[in-house]
C-alpha cells in the first residue's frame, strides 16, 4: 500500500514539472493530440514531431520563440488552462508565419514581431485557415500588422483582437479567388492601430467584413482600397479619425450596409472616381461622396 502511495506521488510531481512536450494521446477521431509545456523550442518541436491533422495542446505560459507551420491541417490551440503568448521577443519579423493548408490558430496571445515589415501572424499563399479567439498586439514599437492574409484563399478571420499595430490589426491583400467558401472577418475588435482592417489590392473572390468592433484608430476604422465586390457588413465602427469606412476611387461594386459608424471627420466616405458602389441600411451622421445604392 505505501509503495503504491509513493508511486502515485512521483507520477503526481512528474506531471506538474513536465516542460517541454509531453508524449503524443491519439484522438478518438484519429487525430494526435500533442501536449505542449513551456520549455526550450517547445512549439518548434511539436511542429517537428506533428503529422497532417495533429491537435498542439498548449498549456499555460510565454513561449519565446517563433514558428513556421509546415504540415498541412493543424491545429495549434489553447488547452484552457491560463494564457498563452507565443513571444518572438523583438528577434523576428513574423511571430507565426502559417505557409500549410488547413492551419488553425486558436485561444493564442501572439507578440513580439520586428525587423523588416513585422507581422504577428501571417498566411501566405494558403488555401485555407483559421486564426480564432486569438490576441495579436505590437509590443515592439514598429509591427506593421497583427493578422496578415497575403495572395490565399478561404482564411477565417474570427473573434480576435487587434491592437497597436502601424499599418493594420488586420490587413487582407492580393485575394483573387476564394474556391472553398468566402474568405471571412468576422466579429473581431481592432483598436489603436493606424488603420483598423484593410482589404487591399484584392477581386475575383468572395470577401466578408462583417459583425467587427473597429475603434480608435488613427486614420480609418475598415479602408477598402483598389478592391471590388467586398461586402461590409454590421460592424460598429467608432472614433477612427478621419474615417469610419472608405472605399478609395479604385474600389468597385462593393456593398457597405447596416454598418454603425460614428465619431469621424466622415462617418462614411465613397471616394470620387469609383463605380457601382451600394451603400445601405447604414446609420451615420457625416459622409463624403456618394453614399447610396
């Protein structure tokens, strides 16, 4: 009997002083669930030892370091138990960069990009993603962009914070197809940036901006800019300066309705030069251009 109770007491200590990652449970689904502690390169290798479709548990606690994420369809989230920043501590300039199909981010506080054009968390070139329920804030002093989606397709951009960041908490660029579904931002709170999300450069896919809580900002709450066919949607958007929404004059056949805009030089702006724009159902005080449908 007082063996077995000392056994269970080692096992006991060896689970609180676990660092680094834990063996790998497999799923009911299949899938492998790998246990992430703080620990040297934890994240990095997780990353190593994961396969298509692995869930990263990861426990409480900062991990100085930064990632690329590889290996297609995984997910790396929170395992709810405190938070968890991912730190590239002011050496990089992107936190996590995502280059794999698939890729979930969820329940994660992600800081410390710099150098050249830092960005928190970056999508490039991927045909599908999701960053959830995360937090990206500059804590540099010179990140240019909290969530990035670069040249994808179907990102899911849902309920996250944004903050600090000199160009955008959350900038959309270069989308020329969404094959799986709409590329989606949805129901994130973007504040104390110097624009609050801008869709850039971007025609032929789907784009939804819809239910965000966009404030303080330096210039402009959402800013449209040489895109068309982007649906704007419900957010409240609120003292951002200049501009609450803007559609430059390269932007076309948009549609901006049951937006709340207030507190702005222009609540609403439709910048001349622009065609086929419809604004909507919008409630606003002071606007600019041609605001109608």
């Amino acid at each position: 009997m007082l063996r077995r109770m000392i056994l269970a007491m080692v096992v006991f200590v060896g689970i609180l002083s676990w660092t680094g990652t834990a063996p790998a449970i497999s799923a009911p689904t299949g899938r492998t669930v790998i246990e992430v502690y703080p620990g040297p390169n934890a994240l990095k290798n997780a990353l190593t030892s994961a396969n298509s479709g692995d869930v990263l548990h990861i426990h409480a606690g900062v991990y100085p370091e930064h990632v690329t994420i590889n290996t297609s369809n995984l997910t790396l989230r929170s395992a709810g138990d405190g938070e968890v920043t991912v730190d590239g501590t002011c050496s990089t300039p992107t936190t996590m960069d995502v280059r794999a199909d698939g890729t979930t981010i969820r329940g994660l506080r992600v800081i410390g990009a710099s150098q050249n054009s830092p960005i928190e968390i970056n999508f490039s070139r991927v045909a599908t993603g999701r960053v959830l329920n995360s937090m990206v804030e500059d804590t540099c002093g010179n990140a240019e962009y909290g969530v990035n989606v670069l040249l994808s397709h179907t990102i899911q951009v849902i309920g996250n914070t944004a903050t600090g960041f000199g160009d955008a908490g959350i900038y959309i660029g270069a989308i020329t197809s969404t094959q799986r579904g709409p590329l989606v931002i949805q129901g994130n709170e973007s504040y104390g940036n110097h624009r609050g999300i801008i869709v850039e450069n971007s025609s032929g896919g789907k784009i939804r901006v819809i239910g965000n809580d966009v404030h303080d900002n330096q210039t402009t709450g959402i800013w449209i800019t040489n895109s068309d066919r982007v649906r704007v949607e419900s957010n409240l958007v609120q003292d951002n300066s200049y501009s609450g929404i803007e559609l430059d004059s390269l932007s076309d056949r948009n549609v901006i309705k049951g937006n709340t805009a207030s507190g702005h030089t222009y609540d609403l702006a439709n910048d001349a030069g622009n065609t086929g724009n419809c604004w909507v159902a919008n409630d606003y005080t002071t606007s600019l251009g041609n605001i109608n449908c």
